[in-house]
C-alpha cells in the first residue's frame, strides 16, 4: 500500500521544497532504501525540479477550462453579451477593433453569454492553462507541473500531477509517494492533501507563521488528515519556538522537530542540491534525520537512519 506525505506550510518561504527534497533524499539513503515518487504539487511556484536534478521523459498539456469565443462573422453587435457578462469580460468594440470580443483573462467560461447571443455567435473552446512533466530524477520519478501565468484551476492540475505520480507509485511498486504542496490554505491545498496519510507542516517562530500554522492545521484537521510540525529556524526566536510548541501540545499535535537556522539551506539550494546532499553532518541535516525516522516510523516503513 502506498503512503502519501504531504509536506506543507502556511505561506510560502518556509523551507517547505528544501525539507522536501531533504526527504527524498533520505528516503533513498534510509537503511534499507525506501522507492519514493516525488510530486511537486505547488503549481504555481514549481522549485521542486530545481534540487532533484530532472531529466524530462514526457510533457503533457494540461487543458484548464473553457472560454468564450465572438464568431465576428455571426455577430450583429446587440451588445447582450455585455450585459450579461458578470465579469466584465466582454470588450465592446472599439477603435483598434471594430467587433465585440473576448477578454481571455477575464473570461470565468460561465456561458451564460453562449446561452444568451440571439445569433448563436458566441462558443466556448476549451484552454491550454499549464502542462505537466514527468522526470527521471535523483531521489527517483519526479512529476511537476507549471501553470500559465493568471490561469486558474491549480488545483485540478495538483489533482492531476498527485494522480500521476500515484499511478507510478502503483506500477514501480513504490510504497512512498512524498508531496511537495502547495502553500496557504486554498483550493490547491485540499487537493494536495486529498487521501493523504500524514501531512507535516513546517512552520518558522514568527508571529505569521504561527498563525499560518494554525490555519493549515485548521484545514488539514478539517478533513481528518494525520498531521505533525516541524519548527524550521527554531533557534532564531526561541521564545516563540516555545509558544509554537505550547500551542502544539494544546492541541495535541506532535511537533516533530526543531531545524536550527543554517545559510547552508540556501546555499545547497543555490548549487542545486538538497541540504542532505550538501553536507549531511550539518546541525540541520542531523535535526532532518531525526524528523525523518519518526516520519518512517509514523508511516509503518522500514528501517531508518544513523
Ligand atoms: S450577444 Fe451575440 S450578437 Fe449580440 S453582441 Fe454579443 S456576440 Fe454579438
Ligand atoms: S463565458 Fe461567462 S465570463 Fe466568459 S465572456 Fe461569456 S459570460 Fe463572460
């Protein structure tokens, strides 16, 4: 059976895709080696890549939704699509062009214009929002994903990329599929943490990212997904590295570990490697280490490490 880890945070910057790509390279060097399938499912700021070292094998287009399209040809330029456009999206005609038209970003692809164009003059055709990746990487199969900018429906293609990977997992027999989630509490989110069996959230001892951490906690508990915390920079605001802890404990939630701050972390980050990778006898790796083998052992997977 397939474990899915989700790794999550409440805003973006927390080290999430660093702790991620930690993980999967542990899972590899786990004693015995754990086969991870990796999903990168924060869509809209996709680094994931950018510490595993992907080659691409397959790209696919991720089509989104629908927008409307004006047939110039059919249209009589009643103006009715205008007033029954709720988001504005509809371009009167002007002097650089003379026919009512759509606008493509502000289209939501409701329809309703479809349904109200006396001359039938309006179709809905369907749109490239992104496309989707699978990669051969260094801690294994690698999905990810990118979206076009102001395109909308992340969360379908974080459904579509965690799917992939999940199916991977399946053929090669892979017992972990570790995810990169998205950030912040929206739709990508429920998505990504969708049948997910432990969802760990790394948090920073700031006054914002305790509050982000109970808002994902609020989301994560909201549709009954295991959650645990990992407090990274801990030691840069001990003071609240304890209230995060306090809070923790108040709500029985296990705080996993303490990840001192280390300019290692964005260093390795810079030379495309995971801070595992970089120097694994670095006070942060080892904090990693210990969090990982209580991750394994939340898990129900073998083994460990020293
Ligand atoms: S409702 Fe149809 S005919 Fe009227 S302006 Fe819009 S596209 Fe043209
Ligand atoms: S599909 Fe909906 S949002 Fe798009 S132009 Fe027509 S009425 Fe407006």
């Amino acid at each position: 059976m397939i474990k899915q880890l989700v790794i999550l945070s409440g805003k973006g910057g927390t080290g999430k895709t660093s702790l991620t790509a930690a993980f999967a390279n542990l899972a590899k060097r786990n004693i015995p080696p754990i086969k991870a399938v990796l999903a990168d499912a924060d869509v809209d700021a996709a680094n994931l890549e950018l510490v595993t070292q992907p080659t691409l094998l397959e790209a696919h287009e991720f089509i989104g939704g629908e927008i409307a399209i004006i047939n110039s040809n059919l249209c009589m330029s009643c103006g009715i699509c205008e007033q029954v456009c709720r988001f504005d999206a509809i371009i009167p005609p002007n002097s650089n062009h003379p026919a009512y038209q759509v606008d493509t970003v502000a289209c939501d692809g409701c329809a309703a214009c479809v349904y109200q164009c006396p001359e039938e003059a309006i179709s809905m055709v369907s749109q490239r929002a992104g496309s989707w990746y699978h990669s051969d990487s260094l801690y294994g199969d690698l999905f990810h994903a990118d979206l076009i900018p102001a395109q909308e429906n992340s969360g379908k293609l974080v459904t579509v990329v965690k799917q992939n990977g999940r199916l991977k997992a399946l053929d090669t027999n892979a017992p972990l599929l570790i995810i990169d989630g998205p950030p912040g509490i929206g739709c990508p989110v429920i998505s990504a943490i969708a049948g997910a069996d432990l969802g760990v959230i790394v948090t920073e001892p700031t006054p914002a990212g305790a509050h982000d951490l109970e808002r994902a906690l609020q989301t994560i508990q909201h549709f009954h997904i295991p959650a645990l915390v990992v407090v990274n920079k801990a030691d840069l605001n001990p003071a609240m590295t304890d209230a995060i802890k306090t809070y923790c404990a108040e709500k029985q939630i296990e705080v996993l570990g303490e990840i001192p701050y280390d300019s290692s972390m964005s260093d390795a980050m810079k030379l495309g490697k995971d801070i595992i990778a970089y120097n694994p006898d670095l006070p942060a790796s080892q904090a990693l280490i210990l969090i990982w083998n209580k991750i394994i052992k939340y898990l129900s997977l073998d083994g460990g490490l020293t």
